[in-house]
C-alpha cells in the first residue's frame, strides 16, 4: 500500500488535493483548480466526448467562443435529488459523473507527482449539504460514488471546518476553543473546538467539538446579489408592458432566472428563447431587452459572473469598484461603493450569516468573549462587512487567518490518522 494519502477539499468554486507523507505526517504537495468542467461540441457524432477541467476548461470555453457546455458550482447540484442527471450532447452524466471528472483530474495530477496510484482519500464535506437530512444524505452519498467512481477504494469524510481546525492547531502554541469559520462559495460553517497541538496525534477528537453548523449562504449568493441589484436593471428588469388596461411589470422570476450561473446553465432553452420573442414583442423591444437576448443567445453568463466576481473581490481591498461588461453590444460600467454593497446588495446575506453564528453560538452557551480565536478561512472570509462583523463580535485580536485556499484541504490530509490508523 502506498504510503501516501489524499485529502480532497471538493469545492463549490474551487477544489484542492493535498498530498501527505504517513511515515513523516508532512504534506508534500497541494493543487488547487477551479470547480470549472467545459466540454466542446463534439466534432463527429458518435465519438467519445472530450470534456477539459479549471483553468483549461475556461481557456477552451472561451477559445471556442462560448460554445459547448460549460459547468460551474456543480457541487450545488449534489443535494438536489430532482436532479438526476444532464444530457451532454447525448451522453446522460448523473451528478456523481459530473464530480468524478473533476476529482479523477485532481487524483491524476497527484499520483503523476508521487509516481504511484494512491487510493486512500479524506473527503471533505460541509457542515450543511442541504438543511434536509433526508438531501443532505443523498449529497455525501454521490460524493462516496463520485471517489469510488475516480478510484478511490479506501474513502473516509471528514467536514471541511473541522479540518481547517486541524490545519490551524498545528500553529498554535498552548490549549485554545477556537471557532473555525470557513465561508466559502456555496456555504458558511461553523465548527466550535477545544483545540490544542499535544492533541494532534490522537485517533479521536470528537470530544474536543463543542457544536458545528452551517448555512447555506456564501460567495456566490453575493455575486447573485451583485447581478440583481446592478445586473438585471440592464438586462430589462422593470420594463413593463400592457395587459389590455392594466400595466404589468415583466416577472420577477424571469430575472431571478439570471442571478445565479447554475440557473442560467441548466435553463431549458426552448421555453426561454419563446418567452423571450414574446417579452421582447410585447415591452416594445427595448435596449435593456435587446442586452437580455444578447446574453442568453450568445452564451454570456459566465463572462458575466466573472466581471461580478471581479467586482466582488475588488471590494475586499478597495472602498469603490466598477463592474464593467461590454460585448454583443451589452454595455455596462456600473460603480459600486463599499457601502451600497455592505448595506443594499449583501447586508441581509451578511445578517442571516451573523444572526446564525450568533445563534450557534447561543445554543451551545458559549459568550463570544470566551473563544480564544476565530479562525477564518475560505475566499469569502475575505469579504469586508464579514470581516467588519466578526472583529466587532470577537475583537481584531481574536481573528486569525491561514491560507485561504488550501487550509481545508491540508486539514482533511492531517485528519487522516482518525480513518486509517
Ligand atoms: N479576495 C476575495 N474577496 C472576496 N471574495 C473572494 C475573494 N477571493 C475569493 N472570493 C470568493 O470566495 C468564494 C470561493 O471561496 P472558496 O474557494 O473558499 O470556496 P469553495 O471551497 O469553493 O466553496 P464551498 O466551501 O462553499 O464549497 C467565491 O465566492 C469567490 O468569489
Ligand atoms: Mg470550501
């Protein structure tokens, strides 16, 4: 057997894969890829479908101008259990298949690196896949298939803050209760532990997790948040149109259709494309409407998302960005300032993140003055209203932070000693 094993942090946005040493306890290598899976129009019909993952499935969908199908946030789709699969050019992948391709990429560059075929796996998973048990089963579920499916034979899972905890131990010097935050695209969690670094051997820590929770709200509800307020006006939200006497604004749910990536990629086309004729008909063909068709027909989505995100992160450093899109004759320069993004596009996400954490926090009787630290990681920690919340709650001086990006995936590898010892 090999004396290596993978931690894999499967991400709503981005996936990491952390390869450990079990006879030194060391991690010897971390990847990091966007959760980003594009597979081009086939050239011949019956041909096996070629399909490209991260960064070179943006290169590819972008080099092919937007066609083929592109897939982002694929790990939303794991608790739904209406969704039993999407037809890609006749070819049916199921929710597990769909993550295999990516957890298969991620497991083939690291057995590449260590020159062996590594079988043993700590999968993460939110504290929350869903806040339906009977989902959230279905959720870990596809993902124990999805590593069988990639190769793994020997598959534990550990939740993503708990392995942050663990990465953040290792760091620390005497006994601490440590609430690990670990916000990222899809979900932010919560994990309460008495961590200490003598303890790191021990093949069971499960009395030292006072509580753990989640909510289903992260990174990309901001984004979403970003197209409604500044992104739907320009694509024809508030038109309106007549109904005999009485005038009618076009649905909200037509726009609330463009909010978020993964809606707009599994939209069934063929209604939209007769509803948008009759929209477009019925509001008197108007520029916003025209931005609308020139989305959807072109395939823009995405290159929208990314100019929303850019926005986003440009916020966590400076107090005015400007989300900028021009193509197909969509033109948008939309500034944004600190403030209207804190209060107006995000503050009742940021409310119903802090309202739980104050809650978690209530439930397990603990006042927020007692935690020693709080332990920050994933993209979204570095959000400023979020920053702003939790330094106001706990204390700047409370709030530590490691490597955003690859501190769960580095934990899941260190927890390996409570699976496989
Ligand atoms: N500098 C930044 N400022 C604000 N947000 C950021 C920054 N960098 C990344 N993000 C956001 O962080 C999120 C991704 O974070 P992360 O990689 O931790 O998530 P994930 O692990 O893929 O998601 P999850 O853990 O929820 O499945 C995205 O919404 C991204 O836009
Ligand atoms: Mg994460």
């Amino acid at each position: 057997m090999s004396r290596f094993i993978y931690g894999i942090d499967f991400g709503t946005t981005n996936s990491g894969l952390s390869i450990l040493d079990t006879t030194t306890n060391e991690i010897v290598k971390t990847f990091n890829e966007s959760s980003l899976i594009f597979f081009p129009e086939p050239k011949l019909q019956h041909a096996p479908l070629a399909y490209y993952v991260g960064e070179e499935a943006v290169n590819r969908y972008v080099a092919s101008h937007m066609k083929g199908r592109f897939m982002k946030s694929i790990k939303r789709v794991l608790p739904r259990q209406g969704f039993t699969g999407t037809i890609v050019y006749n070819k049916k992948y199921k929710a597990e298949d769909l993550v295999c391709i990516i957890l298969k990429h991620l497991k083939a560059k690291a057995d590449e690196f260590v020159k062996e075929t590594v079988t043993r796996v700590v999968m993460g998973r939110p504290v929350v896949f869903d806040e339906h048990p009977e989902k959230d089963q279905v959720a870990q579920e596809r993902l124990l298939k999805a590593a069988q499916l990639a190769g793994f034979e020997e598959i534990a899972f550990q939740m993503e803050p708990i392995a942050a905890a663990f990465t953040y131990e290792r760091t620390m010097t005497g006994e601490e209760l440590v609430l690990v935050a670990d916000l990222g695209g899809g979900t932010s969690d919560f994990t309460l532990m008495q961590l200490c670094p003598t303890k790191q051997k021990l093949a069971n820590r499960e009395a030292d997790i006072v509580g753990q929770g989640g909510i289903y709200v992260g990174g990309d509800n901001f984004d979403s948040s970003i197209m409604w307020e500044k992104g739907t006006p320009h694509f024809g939200r508030g038109l309106t149109y007549k109904d005999f006497d009485t005038t009618v604004e076009l649905p909200r749910s037509f726009f609330l259709n463009i909010t978020s990536w993964e809606k707009m990629n599994f939209f069934n086309s063929i209604r939209l494309q007769n509803a948008l004729d009759k929209f477009d008909y019925l509001t008197g063909r108007k520029p916003t409407f025209k931005n609308l068709i020139a989305l959807v027909r072109n395939n823009l989505g995405y290159a929208v998302f990314q100019s929303i995100e850019q926005a986003k992160i440009g916020l966590s450093r400076a107090d005015e960005v400007h989300f900028n899109f021009e193509s197909n004759g969509i033109e948008i320069n939309e500034p944004i300032t600190i403030e209207e993004f804190s209060k107006q596009i995000i503050g009742e996400d940021v409310v119903r993140i802090q309202t739980y954490l104050l809650d978690f926090l209530d439930e397990l009787k603990v006042k927020p003055e007692t935690v020693d630290a709080i332990f920050m990681t994933g993209g979204t920690s570095l959000v400023k209203p979020i920053r702003t919340f939790t330094s106001d709650l706990f204390g700047a001086t409370t709030i530590k932070s490691g490597d955003n990006f690859n501190s769960v995936a580095n934990g899941l590898a260190y927890s390996w000693v409570l699976f496989f010892n």
